[in-house]
C-alpha cells in the first residue's frame, strides 16, 4: 500500500517508527527518496558491468 512505501521510505531516511513517533515528515520523506535513488543507480550500474 501507499502508506507501506511512505514509511518503507521513510525507514531509509533515518525514521524509526517507534510507537509514538507519529508518521514520518517530508524531510525524511525527501532523504528517504533520495537514498532509494542512489540505490537503485548503483543496482543499475552493478547489472550492467555484470552482464552488459
């Protein structure tokens, strides 16, 4: 679900999701995105020096 991904995201940009934390905010949102960018540019480049 979205709410799943927001918080999925929200994990990688530093949100700990302990009980009362609430929901995470844009700014940990924002790193969050960006982190999961840099991850999927280096699955990228690994694949394509892999088998490219």
């Amino acid at each position: 679900t979205v709410y799943e991904a927001v918080r999925w995201i929200g994990q990688l940009g530093g949100f700990l999701g302990r009980k009362n934390d609430g929901e995470p905010g844009i700014t940990v949102i924002w790193r969050g995105w960006q982190r999961l960018q840099d991850i999927a540019t280096t699955w990228y480049l690994v694949k394509e020096r892999t088998y490219g």
